[in-house]
C-alpha cells in the first residue's frame, strides 16, 4: 500500500543482502515494580516490517526508544528484544549499546535475515535534543552508523512527531523508506479525516502532560474539537490550574510533568477556551480497600486520584453520546487496578456506542480497549498518542518530511 507518492515505502528498494537500520517506536507501558512489559501492543505492531525485512534476507538493525532520561518507566531493551523474539518466532539479538564498539561488532557480525535490537538510543543525550534534520544528520550517531548500512527505514508512527537524531538524521544521509506500519496508519488517517464529523470531542487522558495545553490550543485553534475532556493526570492538571486543591499525594504523581512553565501554559489556555474545555467534577480514590468517588468541592483527599469519579463519568458519557466524532488519547486513570478501570472502560464503550467515528490513539489507551474487549468496535485503533495528535492537527511531522527529503536526494 502506497500511502503518497512523496515518500518511499518498502515496495521501492531491493533489500536482498542489505543492512537496514529500521527506527520503530516500542514504547511500551511497564510494570512499576516489576519493569515488565504490560501490553506489547506496539511490540506485534511491527512485526509485519521485521518479518518482510528479514524474509528478504536483509540484515536488521533496530534502533528504539523506551520511555525518556528521568522518568521511572526509561530502562534498557532487553525485555523487547525478548517479547519481538517471542512474536516473530524467530531469535533477536540485543546489545545495550547503540553506536559503540559492542554495537558495530554486532552489526558486522550479522548474517543475512538476522534481527539485532540495539540499546535505548535515548541513553544518547544528542538523542533527546529536538534539532532540525540537517544538524542531526551531522551527529556522532548517524556518523557512526550510516556507514555501517545500506538503507534507513522508518516505521516509528507513534514518535514521527519528534524532531530526535535516530528519526531525522539519517534520511538526508542514505536511501529512506517507511515501513508498513507507517504507511497503514497514514493512509488510514488520511482516510478518517479528511471529513469529520461534527460535533467531536477529544479526551485528553494518560501519564504525559506536558504537551496538553499546546495541543489544546491548536485542536481549538483549528477548529478540529468542539469540546475538550480533560481525564487521568492531564484532568488533576488542569484542576490545579483552574485552583483546586488536589492533595499532596495526587500532586506528586504529577510533579514531573506540572513544572511552573506548564502550569503557566495550562492557566493560559484555561481562561481563553474554558468554556469548551469539560474537567472532573470528581475523583475515584481508594480508601479502605474501596473505590470512592470525591467531588473537587471535598478535596484535598489524602489518597492519590486513581480515576475519574462517578459524577465525572455521567457528565462525560452524555458528551460522547451526542458526538459524531470521539478521538481519545490517554486513559482516564490506571486502568490496570481492578475496580480503577470503570473510567477508562466506560468512556471506550460510550465512543463505540454512539455510532459515529471513534478514533483511540496511544500505547496505553490501545491496551485498555484491548483488554475491555472493545478494541474491535473502535473505528481505528492507531498506535500514535502524540504523533496522531499532531497529525490530526495537520502540523508538520518531522518524520515524514525527513523521508520525503531522502526521496528527492535518492530516489527512486
Ligand atoms: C509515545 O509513546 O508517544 C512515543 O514513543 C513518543 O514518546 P515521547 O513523548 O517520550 O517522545
């Protein structure tokens, strides 16, 4: 499936006997004590590249990323390396090493149609810095490793939003594809939306906040959302900024992520949208060994937020129900702890039962679809959470601007 003709996919180059570095996006959610893998959701997503890859005798060299420097859930690969292994019923070898000596020998040492799943490239400082394509092409990885390869193929949808070395700096460098994933999610996408259907509504949930108030902005600038329902994390963020005491232990989940600079943007976007912009009237807390739901008139609570409240979950369905378009990103709290998942379960089901156009997007969110048995009545299930969103607000993906640039320098 050739999604556009501006960028190359795997249909264009012969990878017989090639070394191709291949940048997926594995993100994975992860146990908080046991730092396993919870859903390998993104892990099966690129299976069918890997596979054709290898099944045409290249050499596969998978550059990844999990998590980011700072945060609890940034390990190393090898729970990946195992989990890509046991879906491609075929052996991945792993280095926790991405452009070192350990990292070329395993390279060199590669056979025809053989996986080898490099280190977290996030360990990389230069990784982490959002610079343009032209600056990263003249980094110390794409230095180290485009020698070292043939072809670049690109099948990371969920991080094409980010301007990061292994994703932009070696397509102005070599000949560049998308993998299958990649061009099945833009074709998709494309599909969907071109006409939405009004009215829609986004439900911002999930761990990350920091990109919430800039993707609200442009949602409403663009006019993509008529309404915008704060849930999870980005819901008690946004509660704080409009003044509500959530309580130390909810404010610690989100000390991270509510740096004085991100309040300032969530207060700012408050007071210019607030209208359109729909917030918890409660939350779900555990308190002897029972879930309760706590209006934000009763907080602070001492127990942190795990899910929306109840009142929350009434108002917010009635939204849903009358929308023709759903796009939700981020759960609406953790969805993993039984009687926590009502929340994100019953918002899933009101988007599919409404009839319209229910769009889900991010690891995490996917997963809970998933698990509810939901995930087949969802209209599109994509694996991006921020890269989808940038998408859909028709911003410029760095990712595929890098691509389309190898194609003009290498063709075919
Ligand atoms: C994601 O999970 O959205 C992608 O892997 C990107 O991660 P990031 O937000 O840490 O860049």
């Amino acid at each position: 499936m050739s999604p556009t003709k501006d960028f190359n996919t795997l249909d264009d180059f012969n990878f017989r006997d090639k070394t191709v570095l291949l940048r997926v996006d594995v993100n994975c959610p992860l146990d908080r004590k046991t730092l396993e893998i919870i859903n390998d959701a993104r892990i099966r997503s690129i299976v069918p590249t890997v596979r054709e890859l290898s099944g045409k005798r290249a050499k596969v060299v998978i550059l990844a990323h999990q998590s980011r420097k700072g945060k609890w859930d940034f390990t190393g690969l090898e729970r990946h390396a195992r989990l890509l292994s046991k879906n491609l019923n075929a052996p991945v070898r792993h280095v926790e090493d991405v452009m070192g000596a350990e990292a070329r020998e395993a390279i060199a040492s590669l056979a025809p149609g053989e996986v080898l799943l490099l280190g977290n490239v996030r360990e990389l400082d230069s990784e982490s810095e959002e610079r343009d394509m032209d600056s990263h092409s003249e980094s110390e990885m794409v230095s180290a490793l485009a020698p070292l390869a043939d072809y670049y193929v690109c099948d990371a949808f969920g991080t094409a939003h980010r301007s990061q070395c292994s994703l932009v700096g070696f397509p102005p460098k070599m000949p560049s594809a998308s993998g299958r994933l990649m061009a099945r999610e833009i074709y998709a996408l494309r599909t969907i939306f071109d006409d939405p259907r009004r009215p829609s509504v986004f439900i911002i949930g999930g761990a990350k906040f920091a990109d919430v108030p800039h993707m609200i902005e442009r949602v409403m600038e663009a006019g993509m959302a008529d309404t915008v329902i704060l849930v999870g994390l980005a819901g008690n963020a946004f509660l704080s900024a409009r003044g509500v005491d959530i309580g130390d232990a909810s404010r610690a989940a989100l000390a991270d992520e509510l740096t004085p600079e991100n309040f300032r943007a969530a207060t700012e976007v408050m007071s210019r949208y607030g209208q359109r912009i729909l917030l918890p009237v409660d939350a779900a807390v555990e308190r002897d060994g029972a879930r309760v739901s706590v209006s934000t008139g009763d907080m602070p609570t001492a127990e942190p937020a795990l899910d929306i409240g109840d009142g929350s979950i009434e108002k917010f369905e009635k939204v849903i129900a009358a929308s023709k378009t759903a796009f939700m990103s981020g759960p609406a709290g953790m969805f993993e702890k039984p009687g926590f998942e009502v929340g994100t379960r019953r918002l899933i089901a009101a988007m599919v039962e409404n009839g319209g156009l229910s769009v889900i997007g991010g690891g995490h969110t996917a997963g809970a679809a998933e698990r509810f048995d939901l995930a087949d009545r969802v209209s599109y299930v994509s694996t991006g959470g921020g890269a989808l969103e940038t998408f859909l607000l028709r911003e410029p993906m760095p990712v595929v601007e890098a691509l389309k640039r190898s194609k003009v320098a290498f063709g075919p």
